[in-house]
C-alpha cells in the first residue's frame, strides 16, 4: 500500500528539475486502491452492526409482534388450533375481579415502594456527599443488597420472616414483644414484600441520587456560602433543582420495574395468593398455571402499555425540566 502511494504521489506532486513549480496540480484524484478501501470500510461498518440487528429482530421486535397477535388469539398450552377469537380476551380482563384486585396491589406497591426508596435514597445520598473516613466501605456496603438476586433475597428473607423460626420473630420473643405472622397474616403480607424491595433498591435510588449530587459544581455553593445562604435556602433553590432530573430519571426506571414485580412475590407468598397477587404474578398464573396463551398474552399487552404511558409521561416532564434549566442558564 505505501509503494501504491509513492507512486502516485510521485506522479503528481514534485518539482520540476529547472525550478518550473507550476507543474503542480492544485487537486489529486483519489487513486483506485483507496476508493476501494473506503467502500470496504462502509461494509465493515454494516458487517458489525447487521448481527445486532439480528439479534434485536429476532429476540425483541418480532416477539413483541407475535404476542400482540396471540393476544388475539384463544391459543392453550395444551395444544391445539388458535382460532382468532378479535377483542374477546380484552374483555374477559377487565370483566375478571383479579385484575382489578391486582392493579390496585400493583399500584399499591408501586407508589409505596419507589416514594419510600426515593426519600430515603436521597437522604442517604445526602449524608455521603461530604467526603469522610470509611465512606468508599460503607457505600459498597450499602450497595450489596443491589447486587444480589431478587429471587435468592425473597428466599433469605422468607426464612428470615418465618413465624415459627425466623431470626426476626425469635428477637422480639427475647424482648417479649409481639410476634407478628409476617407472611401469613394477609394485612401484613403485602408490607413485608414492600419491606425487602425497599431494602434491596433503596441504594439503587442513593447512587443514581450521589451521582447527580457529585456534578454540582463547586462554585453554587461557595456563592451561596459568601451570600450567607441557609442551608435550606442551599438544598431548596441549588442542590434539588440540579438534582430533579437524575431523580426522575431514576424513578421512571424503578416504576417501570416495580410495576413488573414478580421475583419477591414468587419466591416469599407465591403467585396466588390474592394478597400480594401483582400484575405479572396474575399473568403467570393465567398464562403458565391455567394454559391460556392467547388471554395471558392479553395481559403482558395490557402491563406493556401502562409501563408506556407511564414512561412517556416521565419522559416529558424530565425534558421540560431540562429545558426550563437551559432557559435559565442562557
């Protein structure tokens, strides 16, 4: 390849031997060799993305579309021809008392679960702003119940729950205090799921939260601090407006995954039980436990669109947001 190009170079750019420069060509062709360098290089580009796009349709697009026609569909498990059966299946939903029952729980735990995770994410995040001693311990800390399995934790702490033997029931014993039936007593089965999936994604919250708190420059502050702002003066008009769009951002991630609250309900009161029963625990028992393919697929249509709604309404306010700050800055 450089000998290509020596020849060409030497063809076209030199200086004549009796000192005559104008000889010299204002613009070269790009020689053949190097046009076909860039045609490869174009299909390279194409041969790395085509498998991920692949993969994408295969693995994404087309299921979506193939559950979306099920869902119109009476297709069983056990077998059989689906027939098309329109909006059948979207009826019985809404005519069905369990899917009232499990929105309601759903929409329960979900505004339970991420208010709580979020104000004590953020105040956890507060506290770790400021640099100390031991701080990178006790945030790795904070963060293994993140790191670890839904559905392994559902499993530890339904040992830990147990009435009989848990280690939380056998403490109060000690002190005399009353035991509560933390996974049997309906009024308390929902609160005790809410309770480990507090436990687990509150750091989740805390880390998106001291990543936004880290990016504040330095400078707000010492202008607050040299016009002798109070410190809710500080938090009210610097840190949380600065701070909003990570929060909402995060918040718009934890919704959208409680609504699909499935691995603690399984693994600490299972998918029947009405008590706990959420949206994907109801489309479990439909789809996998009753072998209704065509009206399970009904309900993943149905969750699908209100994580969409919902997604699309966070979406808007986190751009108005961060468009009524670039306003202000400019």
């Amino acid at each position: 390849m450089v000998a290509i190009f020596h020849r060409y170079s030497s063809k076209y750019w030199h200086f004549a031997e009796n000192g005559n420069s104008k000889k010299r060509p204002i613009a070269v062709s790009i020689p053949h060799p190097f046009r076909e360098m860039r045609v490869q290089d174009g299909v390279l580009k194409y041969g790395f993305v085509g498998p991920a796009l692949i993969f994408l349709i295969a693995f994404n697009i087309f299921p979506l579309f193939y559950n979306i026609y099920l869902s119109f569909t009476d297709a069983e498990l056990s077998g059989g021809i689906a027939q098309l059966v329109g909006g059948r299946n979207y009826g019985v939903i809404f005519d069905d008392t369990r899917y009232g029952t499990a929105l309601r729980t759903t929409g329960l735990f979900v505004v339970l679960a991420v208010a709580t995770e979020l104000l004590l994410g953020f105040a956890l995040a507060l506290a770790l702003q400021k640099p100390f001693w031991g701080k990178p311990a006790i945030t790795t800390i904070l963060l293994v119940p993140m790191m670890l399995s839904p559905a392994v934790m559902g499993l530890y702490w339904n040992f830990i729950l147990n009435g009989h033997y848990g280690v939380v029931n056998q403490a109060l014993s000690v002190f005399g205090l009353y035991q509560p039936q933390w996974l049997t007593d309906p009024d308390l089965k929902l609160f005790s799921i809410l309770m480990i999936d507090i436990w687990m994604w509150t750091p989740f919250m805390m880390l998106i939260a001291l990543a936004g708190l880290n990016a504040i420059p330095n400078h707000l502050y010492e202008a607050a601090a040299i016009d002798r702002a109070s410190r809710w003066t500080v938090f009210r008009r610097i840190t949380l407006p600065l701070c909003s769009p990570l929060l909402f951002l995060a918040v718009l991630l934890r919704t959208t995954d409680a609504l699909k609250q499935f691995d603690l309900v399984m693994a600490v009161t299972g998918p029947n039980d009405r008590a706990t029963q959420t949206l994907s625990a109801l489309l479990y028992q439909v789809m996998f436990r009753g072998y209704k393919i065509g009206l399970g697929s009904s309900y993943s249509i149905v969750i699908l669109l209100i994580v969409i709604a919902l997604a699309t309404i966070f979406i808007r306010y986190i751009t108005s947001i961060q468009a009524k700050q670039g306003r202000e800055s400019a």
